[in-house]
C-alpha cells in the first residue's frame, strides 16, 4: 500500500507498506534456474528506486483521511 501524505507548504511525504523490503522479478527465478548468479540482480530494493520515499516492512490494519494505522510486527 502506498500513502501520499500532502504537506500544508505543497510538498508531499510519500509512505509505502509491504511485507518484503524488496521487489521480486518473478520471471528471473526461471532464468535462476539455469544461471545461479542471475539471483542477486532479481531482487531490488524498494529503497533503491524509491528514493525519497519511507519504505515500512509492515502491512496496513486500517487508514482514515488524515492517518494510517499499521501493523507492528515484532
């Protein structure tokens, strides 16, 4: 889940939600099958190509228009 929190100076904080820290290139893990190494470069980190947004390793329980609620996980 994605949330675009819009700032009163007309900036925005953007806040992203997911269970992985990374993204999964579904059709390289065939590819990895045959060529091990191929492994490393089908994970990305949100971190990576989301720069300036706050990547949360969490899943969202509930959202209202002004807040989020998440899920803590130990």
């Amino acid at each position: 889940m994605c949330v675009l929190l819009l700032l009163p100076d007309c900036s925005a904080e953007i806040f992203f939600f997911v269970k992985q820290n990374f993204f999964d290139i579904s059709y390289a893990r065939m590819r990895a099958i045959v060529e091990p190494a191929i492994v490393k470069q089908s994970l990305v980190l949100h971190s990576d190509y989301l720069k300036k947004a706050k990547v949360m390793k969490s899943s969202v329980e509930s959202t209202a228009a002004t807040e989020v609620e998440p899920v803590i996980q130990a």
